[in-house]
C-alpha cells in the first residue's frame, strides 16, 4: 500500500467541494455527519487509510465485503495477472473461465447448489432469484420479512421496508412483507417463494435462528413454495461457517451471493440453485442476461478468492473473534445502560443498539476519532453494525473494544 | 494496436477438453446456450483477445468480434493503456468503500460530467447497466412524484426489476408477470404515440436514442426534439439509455450530440468498463427538480461494488483514451466504409437483404426473412466473423465492431462479410422456397426449434 502524504488539508476540503458538485450535498452531508470527513485511500488487511495518512480498524468493510482483509496480494495479482491474459469476454459464450468459476463455486458452497447465474452488484442477484422463482414455479406470490433489506433494484425495493419505498411509485405486485410472526401462516400455493436473510443484518442483526428456518423449509415444501436465502451478508465465513445455512442445517433453493465472492476486488454477486430450478432456464436463451455478469477476468479473480477461502478457513476465526468482540460490547452496553440498549450477533456480524438514532450516529463519529470506521444499520438507524474483515487479530478486536469504550466517553 | 497480441494463458485446447468445457457449462450455467452456439457455429473459445479480433483456443482461428458484448469493447478488446490503468491503480489499493468518498470516484465523476453534454452535471455511480436504468426510474419517479414511464416498443433496458418492466419485448417479461405496472409503450420515432400516452401521470420517458436490441434504429433529429419538447411542457424527465450506443460508438462521444437533444438524465454502462472492469452510471442534468430530491434522499439509491476505486480510475482512462485517440472520429470514418460496402451487397442482392442501417460502429443488416438471422450468424461464423442477431429482432444481424477498427480491418471485414453473404446465397436457394411452405416457415421462424436442429445435425 502506498500511502501518500502530500496532500494538504485545503485539496482535501476542495475533493469535498467537488464531491457535494458531481454527487450531491446531501450525500456529503450524510457521510461527514456520521464522522467519516475524510478521503479514503485504500486499506491494508484489517484497515482503512484516509489520505492523511491516517489508519483505522475497518469495521463496515463496505458492508461485509472486505471478508478476508483490505487489499488482498493474493487477490489482487490474479486480477491483475487475468486482466493481461484476458477480458471480459463475450457474455454469450462459454469459456474456460466460467466454467472453472462453476466448478470452484459449486464445490465451495455445500448442499446441492450447483447451478449458478452470475452478476454485478447485490440488488441484480436478488431480482434474478425472484425472477426464477416466478418463472419455475408458475406462481407468482414472493413474500419476505419485515427488517429485511435486499438492494436498490425493483424487486429488492419492492421487498424492503424502507422508508422511502413509497417515493419509487408501484412496487412489483403480489409482492408482501410480513411480520416473523406470521409468515409461516402466509404461505400458500400461491407462493412461489419466501425469501428471507438468516440474519437480518440491517435490522439490528436479528437472527431467525434454526427452529424457525427449519420450520420455513418445511412450511415451504408442504405448500410447493421455494425458499431462498439472501447470503449476501453472511455468506462466505462471517458468521462463523462457510454460509450461515450451512450451521443451521437448513438448504434453500436459491442462494443469493455478495461482492465478498471476490473479496472486494471485482464487482461481482450471483445467485446459486438447484439443478431442478435451471430447467426454468434452459426454456429458452436471453430470459436473464448480465453483460458483466459472467465476466472471465471477474471469474479469474473469484476463482482465486474462493481458493484463499478455503485456503484461509476464516469462519474460524470468524467464529472465535466474533465472540470476543460480543462479549467485549455486552460488557460495554451493561456498563452504559443510559446509552445502549443492547448488542447481538453472530459471527463478525455484530449490532450495537444505541437509545436513539443520533446516539448512534454520535457513536460512529467518536468511534472515528477513536480509530475504527463504523456505520449505522441502513433499517433499524438506533444501530451501529461491526463487521470487520474476518482474518482480524486477538489484538485488534482488543483495539475496536478500546477504541468503542472511547468513543462511549465522548458521547 | 492490434499487432500486440496479449501473451496467452495456455498452450491450444483439444476437442476433448473443449467439449469439456462446454459440457460443464451446460452442466452449470445453461445446456440451451451450448446447443444455440453450437447451431450457430459459434461454440468456441475465446483465447487471445486483441483490438477489433479474437482468436479460437481450439482452433487457433481469428476472429473478427463484431458482437463485441454488444457494445462493450469501445477501446478495442486488450487495450494496453487500460490494462496499465488497472493494473496501476489495483497495486495501490482494492475497489475501496461503496460508503466512503475518495479521490478516484469524485475526479471521474467531475471527468464525465465535464464530457457530457449541456447542463448534464451530475453523476450516480452504479454496478452495471441495469442497475443504472432502476437508478434513472426511481429517480424520475421520486422526483415527480409520479408513476408512470413511456417506453418505446422493442426497447432493451436490462432484467432487474425497474428495467426489465421497461423493455418493450414482451418475451423477457411474460415469464416474470405481474411486473411493475405504469409503463406505456409507445412506437418508436412516432411522436404522437408518445403525446398520446404522456400526461400529468408520466414521471419519465426512457428511449435508447440509437436503438440495439430492437434492431438498431436511429431516433429522428425531430422526434428527439419533439419528445424534449414534450417533456418541458409536461415535466416529464426524459431519460437516455446510451449503455450501448455511448462512448464515442457513433462517431460522437454520445449518440444525443448528433441531434443536440440533451436528456435530463443518460444511462451509462458497457464501454465505460474497458471490457475489463464492471462501473456505471447515470449523469443527470443539475435542475432542482432531480438534485433537491437527490440532496434530501441521498441514500434513494446507493451500488455496492458499482462505482470501486479501481472502476473509477479505470473508467476515466477509458474516456481519456477515446478522447485523447479522437475514436470517435475514427468510427465515423471507417463505419461509413463499412455501411458503404454493406450496402453495395445489399444493391447486389436485393431478394436477400432489406435494409442497411445505423450510424458509426454501429450498423445493422435487415434479411427479407426473418429465419436468415440465425443462419447467416453461421455462415459469419464459418468465414470469421462473430455477430449475434438483434434480441428483440431475429431478422436483424447487428455489427458492433471496436471503433478503433484500421481502415485495414474495415475492408477484411467486408471480404469475410462477403463471403458469408456468398455462402447465404447459395443456402437461401433451397431454404426460401421451402419457407414459403407455412409448416416449415413457422419452423424455421421458431428460433429454439432452429437450435435444436442445427445442433442435432452438428452433431450427426
């Protein structure tokens, strides 16, 4: 990493000028005011480097990314190394690429899910797992739960309660959240699909927890509905097993990929499904294309991140460190009863609930001072999220505790 | 650039690992696909990527990429100063934080805006181009606080869900139905269409201004104009999708300069990767319509991975390249010697070819037959040349070579057009009359049943 340490305050402040110009105002006011006043410069393992030379615990790794550390060398020279070799290819064809991604993928993720549709950003996986689900089953009901957040596309808005989701006009019909409470009941043979995260990660990371997703596989099968999981998250080692329906025992019929497929190197995501499910698929050509979706140097590059996965097993560490970092934010929020309300996770997926939506934001602006980057959960604002690079250190989960216990005493 | 071929990964495939590779993809990804390609003769891969050519790792034959991921590959396949770019700014750092700002993300944004036209000065980075489409829809929705879109007939804007509701082909939705209601299709080129169909309810009217997918038509100067028109009196946001004609694809650095028309806001995909890095975006003019909605919703939408530090950096060589290399310039000059000798083919065979069109490094050629789309596919496959017929229009073979294409490569290109047309030729003879048959023109029609056959007999 090399860091640059020429630039002076006023070229900073100036990019900020710029930046409220090309972007918006609104947008630069959103991010100064949760503390994050500074130009980033790339990262290194565990952390994240502004153009002050100055070095923080990433602790949103954009928004569990980053699972195997900033900057990854290893990552990096296959992409690298692939962009000399080869391109993106032609979206149309096959190629060795492809093909060895399939293989690697299908071998990495456990269960039968060994068929796969490529794509970008999250948001696209999410509308082309809803988009099979109708075209498969011939029905077309998705139903999915209150807290869930799924991406900025149609269907994905369509299924998220926001805030803002009336400001987008008619969302996708036969479309419904529902409360936990109630979703088993709302299944029926109209269902094409329940889409749901196994941990609702934007709404204080509430797990729904092995009963219940046991319980929604069967409630699924019994009415012919398909279930599919939103791993986009928690997949790939951050709560502590290679995907968190792997622990719970429980498959789906779709999984729904994120960017950490690459670790953060190429914009990628996709989704992953049964064998049975591609025959919807194979009725035709064209009925769900992505021009970067099967891109071969994007497939070099993910090919090369999931042999560091298996490589790195940092689930492990995922498991141990995530522990440790709850234990140690269960001390702080019992020490704070007046600021927080409570703290949980799973894994490195860990969400502290503050009393109000500006203690919150308070917290991430001392935090930042302090040294590590967090963020408030995109639902449920009272929350900051912890969810840090995977391969961190005894040490530095001990430096996001100290730098926590800081930021608590300047709120 | 195109004598530098890039060093290659591995020693010539056999068939048998070929056919490896296309069983596991069928396997994996899609068994129809493997069995189209076949058909087509188009089941090969690809090895050394170069300019406006590929090569097959099976065969070693060259290729020239007239497909080119319709649109993709505006600097040329392999462009050495792109591959530098990337290979410079992934050795200082990863795509960075889709949350955070930095330097690369603000000096491309501030690097677009000042290449775009008018008042065009405002940038929303995203993944890919239908990503980009939803973020120009929500937009001009939630903006206007209204629901209805005007889209145009055969239209192609991309499969996630805002998009894909937007296409004018109704075989990508049916599937899918109920889609997002509120969208009003309209004809293309006809500005009465769109006048019946736009009100006080219409929160946008998107068009690709050099249409792809629906077989490569050109927007009239007085249609585009009209439709602005229509949108100032109405406060309708007229949204651009120039994922695949943008990027200098058409003799300008976009396809609305040609007529003067800005939109209030342009799509942008494709070409603004390289070929080699996925970014999008969408610029939209500076007007308090759009920026006060955007200034007090910043987070209406937001791309995790779209917009990366290494996009950025890697998406602003791209422009410089073309700009800096006048490519658009250049693919005026050598499309209008392409569109000249596929038109002299066309005079020669006026029972085979209906039309010629587009403009740049963009060109199409309309068969009489709807059935000749795939065959003729074939038959470029066999002398050279990878091109894919329109989706949204069979009879329609799309030419969307790099426009850095040499005059050299211009007329290679039209003998191995030639030849193919030769090869139709001599085809067409036995299957035309046959086609008048009504049994065997609604199979020749039938695009699946086509594959099928073709692949069967490939295989016999």
């Amino acid at each position: 990493m090399q860091q640059n340490k020429f630039q002076d305050v006023s070229t900073e402040e100036s990019l900020f000028l710029e930046a409220e110009s090309v972007f918006s105002k609104g947008l630069v006011d959103s991010i100064r005011a949760r503390g994050h006043d500074f130009i980033e410069q790339g990262g290194d393992d565990s952390f994240l480097f502004d153009s002050q030379g100055n070095r923080y615990i990433d602790c949103l790794t954009s928004a569990s990314t980053y699972n195997l550390g900033r900057n990854n060398e290893a990552i990096i020279d296959e992409l690298q190394q692939a962009s000399r070799q080869t391109d993106q290819g032609l979206f149309v064809t096959t190629s060795e690429e492809k093909v060895a991604l399939a293989k690697s993928l299908s071998a990495f993720v456990p269960g039968p899910l060994n068929c796969m549709l490529m794509q970008v950003v999250r948001g696209e996986p999410f509308d082309g797992a809803c988009k099979l689900a109708r075209g498969y089953s011939g029905r077309s009901e998705i139903i999915s739960l209150k807290g869930s957040w799924y991406g900025q596309t149609g269907f994905a808005v369509s299924l998220t309660e926001r805030d803002d989701r009336e400001d987008f006009g008619s969302s996708v019909p036969e479309t419904r959240v529902v409360d936990k409470d109630n979703l088993m009941s709302s299944i029926n043979k109209n269902t094409a699909a329940v889409i749901v995260e196994p941990v609702q990660v934007e709404s204080h990371c509430r797990l729904l927890g092995p009963g219940y997703l046991r319980e929604l596989r069967e409630v699924c099968d019994k009415h012919g509905a398909l279930l599919i999981f939103d791993e986009t998250q928690t997949g790939f080692g951050r709560t502590g097993s290679r995907f968190a329906f792997e622990a719970v025992g429980v498959n789906p019929d779709i999984l729904i990929l994120g960017e950490a497929i690459t670790n953060g190197v190429f914009p990628m995501a996709g989704i992953m499904y049964t064998e049975a499910l591609k025959t919807f698929f194979e009725g035709s050509v064209g009925l769900h294309i992505s021009t970067f979706g099967g891109h071969d140097v994007g497939c070099r590059v993910a090919c090369k991140a999931i042999a560091e996965y298996e490589r790195v097993k940092p689930w492990d560490n995922a498991s141990i460190m995530g522990d440790k970092l709850l234990e140690g934010l269960k001390a702080i929020v019992k020490d704070n009863p007046q600021i927080f309300e409570s703290v949980q996770g799973i894994g490195l997926l860990t969400s502290l609930k503050l009393k109000t939506e500006k203690l919150a934001l308070d917290f991430c602006v001392s935090a930042k001072e302090a040294g590590i980057i967090v963020m408030p959960a995109l639902l449920d604002k009272k929350c900051v999220l912890f969810r840090p690079a995977l391969t961190i250190t005894d040490s530095e989960v001990d430096m996001v505790l100290r730098a926590s216990m800081e930021a608590v005493k300047s709120l | 650039m195109v004598d530098d071929m890039p060093e290659t990964t591995s020693t010539t495939l056999s068939e048998n690992e070929k056919s490896e590779i296309l069983n596991s993809y069928g396997r994996h990804y899609s068994d129809t696909i493997v069995q189209y390609l076949k058909a087509g003769n188009l089941d090969l891969i690809e090895r050394q990527r170069s300019g406006v050519k590929f090569s097959d790792a099976c065969t070693g034959k060259d290729y020239i990429d007239a497909f080119g991921s319709a649109g993709c590959f505006n600097v040329g396949r392999s462009n050495q100063a792109i591959i530098d770019a990337l290979e410079q700014v992934s050795s200082a750092g990863d795509m960075g934080t889709s949350q955070l700002l930095s330097r690369h993300k603000i000096e491309f944004a501030k690097k677009l805006v000042s290449h775009s036209p008018g008042d065009l000065n405002r940038v929303l980075l995203s993944g890919g181009g239908g990503e980009a489409v939803d973020s120009a829809l929500k937009l001009a929705k939630a903006a206007t606080s209204r629901n209805e879109v005007v889209i145009m007939k055969l239209a192609y804007h991309g499969h996630s869900g805002f998009s894909v509701s937007a296409s004018g082909k109704a075989n990508y939705k049916d599937p899918f139905e109920p889609l997002i209601p509120g969208f009003k299709m309209a004809d293309f080129n006809d500005l009465s269409s769109v006048q019946a169909l736009a009100s006080h309810k219409t929160a946008a009217i998107i068009l690709e201004p050099l249409m792809g997918e629906g077989g490569v038509h050109a927007a009239t100067d007085e249609f585009l104009q009209g439709v602005r028109k229509l949108c100032d009196e109405k406060g309708i946001v007229l949204i651009f999708d120039e994922i695949q004609c943008g990027f200098a694809r058409t003799g300008k650095l976009w396809y609305s300069q040609h007529s003067g028309v800005v939109p209030d806001i342009m799509i942008l995909a494709k070409s603004m990767s390289g070929g080699l890095f996925p970014n999008a975006a969408i610029v939209y003019r500076d007007i308090e319509l759009l920026t006060q909605y955007v200034d007090k919703n910043p987070g209406f939408h937001s791309s995790c991975g779209g917009g990366s530090d290494i996009g950025c950096y890697v998406s602003g060589k791209v422009i410089d390249f073309l700009v800096e290399n006048n490519v658009a310039g250049n693919a005026r000059v050598q499309g209008d010697v392409i569109k000249q000798g596929l038109m002299q083919l066309a005079s020669e065979n006026p029972n085979l070819i209906k039309e010629v069109r587009g403009v740049g490094m963009m060109l199409a050629i309309e068969y009489r037959y709807r059935f000749l789309g795939g065959v003729m596919a074939k038959t470029l496959a066999d002398n050279g040349v990878f091109a894919a017929y329109s989706g949204n229009a069979p009879q329609v073979m799309r030419f969307m070579l790099a426009p850095t294409i040499t005059r050299q490569e211009a007329e290679e290109f039209l003998v191995r057009v030639r030849k193919a047309v030769d090869a139709l030729i001599f085809l067409s003879k036995f299957m035309i009359p046959f086609s008048k048959l009504p049994f065997v023109g609604r199979l020749l029609d039938n695009e699946a049943a086509m594959a099928r056959i073709g692949s069967k007999l490939r295989r016999d």
